[in-house]
C-alpha cells in the first residue's frame, strides 16, 4: 500500500502543476500566433532571426504568465501555510505540496529569467512572502515563501537557499522564517526553518543555519553548522564574503 501511495500521491500535483503550465502555454501559443501572421509574408532570410525572436517573446509571454497563474491557484486551492509539525502524508500536509508545486514549476522553468527583478518580487509577494522595501533577492531558491518575511534592506545573495520547513525524527516541520531589517544572507548559504536573523546581522557566504536558530541583531555568523565569528576588524573583509 505504502509504495502505491508513493507512486499514485504525485499525480494530483502532476496535474496541478500541468494546469498552470498549460495554461500560461496557452498565452504563449495565442502570442506565438498573433506575431507569425505579421512576418507570415517575409520570405527572405529575416524571416528565421524574426520568427526565432517570436518564439522568444512567445516563451516570455509564457513566463510572466505564469507568474500570475501559480499565485492564483495556489490561493484558490489554500496553498498558504501555517506552521505544521507532523506526517508527511497527511491532510494537513495537502496544503505545503501544493504550495511546493506552485513554487517549482515557476523556479524551474522561468523564474531564473527575471531574478533579480521586480517581476519575481511581485511573484513572491503574490504567494505570501512579506517582503520590505529595498529588498534584494538575488536567488531563486526559495521555497514556502507564504510563511518567509524579510523586512527593509534586506539582501539575499546569489543561490542562497531560504526554506521554511525541514524533516525531524520521520516528520514534517513546517516554521516560519524572518529575516530582520538590513540582514545579509551570502552567496550560497542556507538558511532553514525557524531561523530568526536579526538587524543587520550577516550569515557568510555557503554557510548552513540550522533548524530554529535565532540570530541576535548585528552579529556575524559562518560555518557549518553557522556559528557566531568574530571579524578582525584590522584587516578588509572581501564583498563576497557575506553578498551576492
């Protein structure tokens, strides 16, 4: 039974994310027409370099669609999270796949096209994610952005994993994450569920913040698991030591 379960439980998120897919293909496909008719004539050799720069604005049509549909059905489905702790298959656990879902069909096929940008914090906001203002997120590996908050200035560096959730002793833990004003997340760091960064506090680059850690404000963190370093202020830290 259980390995039934295994093979059948994808297959409503299969087709969730199916849908929206296929629905943001059919923008692209009605895009795709629209701009053939207008080089349909053309039949010297410009008409290869323009029909490739319609498939091109054809799959950007997809994209930005899609952008809008996942946070769509993620809402209509009640795809936003409340912390959780217990089985992975479950009920209650319906609601973080379909979250998942609408988050990884978006990461995976567009997403990296448009971050950082306005375009992807308008999508993360659309799934939940509180977000302040001059706010960078320079990655796209962010996951349960309904329960992730980060407040002014923040700044997430390139390919920095964000998660709100881990698994602990066979079960699912679902926690929210918040990253306090002016925090710095570096290049390649990971940061997990239940994690508090304070005020302008640092967490360097590839660095991995365990599960419910709080970060007091204005300290630097680093390592594997992170711990509190002290920087010798005598010597010049490098840019990418804790950014993008």
């Amino acid at each position: 039974m259980q390995r039934l379960l295994s093979i059948i439980g994808p297959l409503p998120f299969m087709a969730l994310a199916i849908l929206a897919a296929g629905s943001a293909l059919g923008v692209a496909i009605s895009v795709f027409q629209c701009l053939a008719a207008q080089i349909a004539g053309i039949t010297s050799w410009l008409r290869f370099p323009l029909l490739g720069v319609v498939v091109a604005t054809s799959y950007f049509a997809y994209g930005l669609s899609l952008l809008l549909i996942a946070p769509a059905i993620n809402f209509l489905l009640g795809g936003r999270l409340q912390p959780y702790r217990g089985s992975a298959v479950s009920l209650a656990a319906m609601r973080w796949y379909v979250h998942c879902t609408m988050t990884l069909v978006v990461r995976y096929s567009f997403l990296e096209f448009v971050t950082p940008s306005a375009f992807s914090t308008l999508y993360y906001r659309l799934m939940g994610m509180k977000i302040g203002r001059n706010v960078a997120i320079n990655s796209t590996a962010i996951a349960d952005p309904s329960l992730i908050e980060m407040e002014d200035n923040v700044t997430i560096g390139g390919s920095a994993s964000v998660l709100a959730h881990y698994a602990q002793g066979g079960y699912l833990v679902i926690a929210p994450v918040k990253i306090c004003k002016g925090a710095t997340i570096g290049l390649r760091a990971v940061v997990m569920g239940g994690v508090e960064v304070g005020e302008k506090a640092k967490v360097l680059a590839s660095s991995f913040v365990l599960p419910n850690t709080k970060i007091p404000a204005g300290e630097t963190w680093a390592g594997i698991p992170a711990q509190r370093i002290e920087l010798d202020r005598s010597k010049p830290v490098r840019d990418d030591a804790d950014v993008t």
